[in-house]
C-alpha cells in the first residue's frame, strides 16, 4: 500500500477505534497515528496467528487495522489508570 492508503485506513480506523473505546482525545493527526499503529499491531497479530497482514485496502484490512486500534487505545487506558473525581 502507498502512505496516502496507509493515512486513509488509519483515519478510518482510528475514528471505529475512538468510537468504540469512547476516547475522548481530539485531533486529527492523534485519530491517525492511533490508527496507523493501530494497523501495524493487527497485522503483526494476524501475521503471528498464521493469517495474512495487511497488503491492500479492503474491508479486512479495515477491521484487522480498526481491532489493533482498540487494543492499542485499551492498553494506553489502562497505563493512563483511572481519572480522579474532585479532591
């Protein structure tokens, strides 16, 4: 795939990813890198698993780069902890 398939599927990913964590981050260039890298972890599990990364755009790559994206965005949750409520 050439980068400007690569920013589209990470835009696409990233906004299904955001969506269903419930982020509430903003900006563009945030929904994108979470989704590139989101696409990057989720090929290398379906790679590991024995299936085939992401090669073109396609729905499959779409859920498999979308399913990177949210684990991505739990494990940042998760290291982020819990937000305090008054003091």
């Amino acid at each position: 795939m050439n980068i400007l398939a690569w920013i589209l599927v990470g835009l696409i990913a990233g906004l299904l990813a955001r969506w269903i964590v419930k982020d509430d981050r903003s900006g563009c260039i945030y929904t994108v890198a979470i989704g590139v890298l989101g696409a990057l972890i989720g090929g290398a599990l379906v790679h590991a698993s024995g299936g085939e990364g992401i090669n073109d755009f396609s729905l499959r790559s779409l859920l498999v780069a979308a399913l990177g994206a949210v684990l991505l965005l739990l494990v940042l949750k998760a290291i982020g902890g819990r937000k305090r409520l008054g003091r």
